[in-house]
C-alpha cells in the first residue's frame, strides 16, 4: 500500500532514462528537487515558480510536498550535486551546462534535479 500523497502520484514520476531517475513533474524535464528548493529557499513562492514554468500551481505544490515526504532522495540528490561541483572544480573540463552536455549525446549522467 502506497503511503504518497494524491496529489504527488497525480503530478510527479521517475523515469531511469530522465533525469537519471530522479523524481520529476510529469510531462517535463524538471526535477522536484530544482522546483522545491526554490520554493524552500524562500527565493519565490509556489505561484510565482508555476508562472515562471507553465506549470499548475498543484503541480510545484505537489513537488514541494515530495520533497518533504522523501527525505533520504532529496539528501541522495545534494550529495550527487556537491560532488559534481567539486568535480567541475577540480577539472574544468567536465560539462556542465546543457549546450556542454547536448555535445556529448545521451550517453551522460543528468546534471539537474
């Protein structure tokens, strides 16, 4: 028996060969950890970041909810992120933006959430 909220199962799936997995909006490359920490970050609120994407406003509500109910994913996700800016760091050469990685075909690891 599934304990997720209704609306994140209505609004919110994974995919291995999108985003690597990671939990995303449906329909949309957009990773509910980018929208959520947006959101959490207090740097806008859930109507602004649906405007800004297109996206319902039950939709982003519904990525903030995901966030919250599943901790240890959002945690996998910074961990993924820090390393991949430490390697960045260390080695300029390592792609990074998405004309970079559109270059290098499907065969790279998704940099976004």
């Amino acid at each position: 028996m599934s304990t997720e909220q209704p609306s994140t199962t209505a609004w919110i799936t994974t995919s291995p060969t999108v985003l690597d997995g990671k939990p995303r909006v449906k329909d949309t490359r957009l990773g509910v950890h980018f929208i959520a920490t947006q959101i959490i970050s207090g740097d806008s609120g859930v109507e602004a970041v649906a405007d800004q994407y297109s996206l319902p406003v039950e939709a982003v509500q519904a990525a903030v909810d995901y966030y919250y109910t599943h901790p240890e994913k959002m945690k996998t996700i910074d961990r993924q992120r820090a390393a991949l800016v430490k390697e960045a760091k260390r080695n300029p050469a390592v792609p990074t933006t998405p004309v970079e990685l559109a270059d290098l075909g499907n065969e790279t690891r998704s940099v976004s959430d």
